[in-house]
C-alpha cells in the first residue's frame, strides 16, 4: 500500500534583537524564537491540514444465513486482486474489524487497481473459527474515477458462517460432488437485473467453468441445489436470490444467460482456495 506522505514547510524568519547592536553577532535568543516560531506554524499546519491523500469506503457485513450484519469483531480486510490476475497474490491495502452494527470504513484509500477491490471477511488470528473467508468485489467501474476526499458507500460484504459452509457441502454432496468445496474455493454469484435485484432462470458461464450449482429457496426437500421434484437446479431461483456457486472457480470473465429475455454484462471473477469470492452479474437491459 503505498501510504500518504506529509510534507512540512517550515519557514524561517530573520528576527532583529534590539538588545544587539548592527554587526553584532547574536547571542542564540533569536535562534530560540525562530525555532518557537517555526515549531508554532508546523503545529498550525498540521492542525489545520485536513486534505484527505485517498477516497473512503463505508459499508456493512450480511450474514448469508441468518440475514443478519455479521459479528462484531470479524477482521477485514481491503484487497487489490489486480497481481491476482498473473498469479500473484492480492494487494493487502487496509485492515479493520467490524463494528458492533456489522458496519466498516476505510478510510484515505490510495490504489492503482486495474480490477476493482475486494472487502474480505474472514476469522481473526487466534480466535475460534467462525466463518469462512469470503471477499466480496467491487467493480471497478465504481473505484476508477474516485478522488481524494470521496466517499464510496452502501457496499456490503458477504459473510458466510461455518454453518452454512456445512450445508452448502452436504447439499452439494447429496447430489453427486465429491469434491472438497472449502479447499477448492468457489465463486458466490449473484445474477441481477438493471436494478439489481435478482433474476431467475438464467444461467451463469465462464470460458473454462466446471459445473455450475444454483440455490433454491427450499432447502427442505432435497438441499440446497436441487429440488424433490425436479431434480438438480438448472437455473437461478430469483426467491432464493439468484445465487449460483461456481466450484474452484476458474479467474476469467463470467456472464449469464436467461434465454435472450436480457443481455448480461460480463464480470471478472475466480476463486482461490480455501476462500470465496462474491461477484454480481447484472443484466443490461
């Protein structure tokens, strides 16, 4: 993270001393008020210096779950996954915890991201195991022409909890994975329509995606992604949120389909193990 810099300009003033006669070498009490005088103007300056060197991020967490903020205290942290995209690992920027409303703010953030940021959620070292670690995107579409001083908010951040995580694999074993999904990592993504809410009956693709799971909004029957009826579930579900769950998600450009009733922008995403990454696909008509 490339941390903002002050400069102070301290200015000097030549002081005349009455006591000292012209040509007469002082005696250092004018080099004291000089010194005082300076120290004043850079405490003035630093008092009243309040440009900001980057914009702001505030937001809140939602627990998937329980639709609920997430947990006061959960470590946060703010990611550039630009190297990401070469096989790098991401750009650490800020870290913060939740506050007790599930709430956050970075503050004076500076980046030269070429592939938006990621707000990670994830367990605080040495504390018990909660939830898994989850970074939600934000495009960059909405970062690239923010300046110092500006306030990006209304971002939330995912979080989805060991519990859910649990079910989320038995739903998906029920229905023939035999994969690991929390070692693999996935991709948690939302299909939206223009105005953002969610919109059934469409299917996400990348260019190398492997099997693509959609949530239904009855869990009872036969798990997460797949009905009694039916059988496994072809397409997003808007009541359940339109969520699909792309396993060890390859890093690409993803987009969706329904049939031709909207065209779909793409999203750049992909999952590393051990970790999830929300990403939103919206519809542009």
């Amino acid at each position: 993270m490339r941390n903002p810099i002050l400069l102070a300009f301290l200015f000097g003033v030549t002081a005349c001393d009455p006591g000292v006669s012209d040509g007469q070498e002082d005696t250092g009490e004018a080099d004291a008020d000089a010194d005082a005088d300076a120290d004043a103007d850079a405490d003035t300056d630093a008092d009243t210096d309040t440009t900001a060197a980057g914009f702001t991020i505030q937001g809140s967490s939602l627990d998937w779950l329980s639709q609920l903020p997430a947990a006061e205290g959960l470590c946060l942290e703010l990611l550039d996954p630009s190297p990401a995209l070469i096989g790098d690992d991401s750009i650490l920027l800020q870290s913060t915890t939740l506050d007790v409303a599930g709430a956050f703010e970075f503050t004076d953030v500076v980046t030269d991201t070429t592939a938006g940021l990621l707000v990670s959620i994830t367990d605080c070292k040495g504390e018990t195991p909660a939830v898994f670690t989850t970074a939600t995107g934000i495009p960059i579409e909405d970062v690239e022409n923010l300046k110092p001083g500006d306030t990006l908010s209304g971002v939330t951040a995912l979080s989805l909890s060991n519990p859910l995580l649990a079910i989320m694999q038995d739903s998906l074993d029920g229905i023939g994975f035999t994969e690991d999904l929390a070692a693999g990592g996935f991709v948690f993504m939302f299909v939206q329509d223009m105005a953002g809410a969610p919109l059934g009956g469409a299917t996400v693709t990348c260019s190398s995606c492997g099997p693509t799971y959609y949530w239904d909004a009855e869990p009872v029957d036969s798990g997460l992604f797949a009905n009694g009826t039916t059988g496994i579930n072809a397409a997003t579900d808007a009541a359940a949120g339109a969520v699909a769950i792309v396993p060890a998600g390859p890093p690409g450009l993803y987009t969706a389909d329904d049939g031709g009733a909207h065209k779909f922008a793409t999203t750049l995403s992909g999952s590393n193990p051990g970790s999830a990454i929300v990403s939103a696909i919206r519809a542009t008509n």
